[in-house]
C-alpha cells in the first residue's frame, strides 16, 4: 500500500485538537518524509502541528482511497489514526466536531472528513 499522507483525530474530551494552517482549519497530518513509516510520520506531524502532546495510542486506522479526478486527493491514499488526550495541545485550538465542519474549507472533501469524524466518536466512546 503507498499511502501518502496520515492525519490524526485526536479527541480531547468531547472536542477535537484542531490546527489553522495555510488552507484553514485542519486537523494535524501531512505528507510522509522518505522512508518513514505511517506511525513515524504521525508523530512527527502531531508534534510540528499540536505541539509535544501526550495521546493514547491510535485506536484505528482508516484507509480513504479518493478515485475522482476533479479532487486533489484523487488516487492517494490516506490514513488516518484516533487517539485521545487529557493534554491541552501547546499549538492549535480546541472545537467540538461541529464548530471544526463549520470552519472547514476543503469542499472537496468535506463530505468525507464529516464521515471520518463520525466514525472516529463511535470509537473513543
């Protein structure tokens, strides 16, 4: 499997651990570095993007293969890892799912992101 980027949904309570970068509100993920692991590239990007944060260890992964063309995310595949922290993130902000859906600006895969997050509550309750 060639995945090309991870993301993390990290629950702090009931809300999300949420970063502003470049195309707006986000979760923290990127791209992996050249030879590095899923797992590797995950830590490496909470830690740019939230901060030294302590979180439990990922409770599930997910595999989004986008098959359009119209999207940028078409034929990459993406992983994304939940996991929870009782930590404040030194960088980013705190929202509910809703508050984060509502600032989100990707449109092209919104409907997806939405989806992901439902799934990923339904495992950390």
């Amino acid at each position: 499997m060639d995945v090309s980027s991870v993301h993390a949904i990290i629950f702090h309570g009931s809300r999300l651990v949420t970063i502003k970068n470049k195309r707006g509100y986000d979760i923290p993920g990127g791209h992996l570095e050249k030879n590095e692991t899923p797992t590797t590239a995950l830590k490496r990007e909470i830690s740019e993007e939230a901060g030294a944060l302590p979180y439990t260890s990922p409770l599930f992964f997910a595999e989004i293969v986008a098959n359009n063309n119209i999207s940028p995310y078409s034929k990459k595949t993406m992983l994304f890892a939940t996991c929870s922290t009782k930590h404040t993130p030194p960088k980013g902000e705190l929202m509910t799912a809703a508050e984060f859906l509502d600032k989100y600006e990707q449109n092209d895969f919104k409907e997806a992101m939405e989806k992901i997050l439902r799934q990923a509550q339904l495992l950390v309750k």
